[in-house]
C-alpha cells in the first residue's frame, strides 16, 4: 500500500496489537528516566499499605508511551514511507490505572486522513489502551501520525 491510500482506512477498526506486560523492571525504569520515583509507582510495600490502588501502578505518560512502538498487527506496509513523525494526540483521557504486572494491549480505529502536502499524510487514530481481566480501559486517546514518502523525506 502507498501512503496515500491509507485513507481507506478511515472508520476501520484495526487489529490490537500484541500483549504488553507492564511490570515493575518496566515502571521502575520509566521512573530512573523521567525521575518520577512516587511511591504509588515504585514503592510495592508502601503501595500495598497506603496506595487505594492496593499496588504499584505504572505512570501514565509511561502507558501512553507504548504509542509508539505497538502498531495494529494489520497495518499495512508502506511501500513508500521515508518516515513517521509523531505529531502529538488531540485528546486524551487516562480513565483506569495499570497495575503492576499486568498486561495491556492496544485497540485502534482509524478517525481521519488528511493530505498535509505532496507526499504527506496526517492520520487521527483512536487509541484505547485495554488491560487484560479489566472492563475499563487505561486511557483513550487521539493519535495524530504524520507519514511522509521517502520522496519528500530524502
């Protein structure tokens, strides 16, 4: 498939992607690079005395950030593409924590395609991010990916 065309993809929903498993190595991690060290993240035996959570969970931003290397497994190949660049989310809603040790995938429906210049393609997913045994998810959010053809891209 060539970039344009993946505006056929408008409405569809898309494959989820694989099951991530968010443990404590993970979150503990995240927390050394972002120096985000409150205990509700990395503290398990105060989290377990004090946390309403009962656990540790891990930080939002650190379940947003599985955005960017877990696509739908039925995205296609882009015969064309030169690169991707994040754009940034036009919305987001974190609505259910993410205990540690659980696992998370991501649902994805495609919102929009709009053309963003020759070769350029701006493209608005919908990202529900669903924790496994959890009938809420993570988060909601909106997804904006910008795709550029190795043309343009150089």
């Amino acid at each position: 498939m060539k970039i344009n065309e993946l505006s056929s993809l408008v409405g569809r929903e898309l494959a989820p992607s694989d099951w991530i498993t968010v443990d404590q190595a993970r979150i503990d991690a995240f927390a050394a690079c972002t120096d985000d060290h409150q205990f509700i993240h990395t503290d398990p035996e105060r989290s377990r005395r004090e946390s309403p959570y009962g656990t540790t969970i891990a930080h939002g931003f650190l379940s947003l950030s599985l955005l960017a290397a877990h696509r739908p497994a039925d995205f296609p190949v882009l015969e064309d593409l030169g690169l991707t660049v994040n754009y940034g989310l036009d919305r987001l809603r974190f609505l259910a924590p993410v205990p540690a040790g659980s696992r998370v995938r991501l649902l994805t429906r495609v919102l929009e395609a709009q053309p963003k210049g020759p070769g350029r393609l701006l493209v608005k997913q919908e990202k529900t991010m669903q924790i496994e045994g959890s009938e809420k998810p993570a988060y909601i959010a909106e997804q904006l990916t910008l795709f550029v053809s190795r043309d343009v891209a150089g």
